[in-house]
C-alpha cells in the first residue's frame, strides 16, 4: 500500500507542475526569459548614468513592477493547489471504486 500513496503522490506532483507549466507557457507565449544575473548587470548599468534623483525614480518604479510579480506567483501557487486537490479527489475516489 506504501508503495501506492508514493505513486500517488509522484503522480498528482507531475500533473500539478505539468498544469502550471502550461498556464505560465499560455502567459509568456512567445517570450524567451533572459538570463537573470544579465538582466540585472544591465539594470545597474543603466541606472548608474542617470542623475540621483532619477535613479531613484527608476528604483522606485522597478520596485513597484517587481512587486506587482507576487500576484501573478500567488495566481498561478492558487491554480497549482486548486489543480491539485481537485486531480487528488478524483484519484482517490477512483481507487475508492478499483478497491
């Protein structure tokens, strides 16, 4: 039976990462991710050249849109669970029957 529950399990994590893979793929269409540590050698660079009192501006602003990307994490965290204990119910009702 042990050896059931960890099949399960394994099971019902693919699917969940499968269907968020799938959600932000939907999101992103199109978009490759650049390189992070690029991406933000860049942002300093940039940054650097303006006048303080821009730079902070641009700070600022950066800031609001970094944090604006918790939302869309928490959405697709939301998704994922919901995802998941709707597919884990449905499993277990199915072995409920086989059994």
């Amino acid at each position: 039976m042990r050896m059931k529950e960890e099949s399960l399990k394994e099971f019902v994590d693919f699917i969940i990462q499968e269907r968020m893979q799938k959600a932000f793929s939907q999101v992103k269409a199109g978009k490759e991710p650049d390189n992070e540590d690029d991406v933000e050698r860049k942002y300093e660079e940039a940054v650097a050249l303006l006048p303080e009192e821009k730079q902070q501006a641009v700070r600022a602003y950066c800031d609001a849109i970094f944090d604006s990307g918790a939302d869309a994490e928490q959405f697709f965290y939301r998704l994922g669970l919901r995802d998941g204990i709707r597919l884990h119910k449905i499993v277990k009702s199915i072995i409920k029957e086989i059994s």
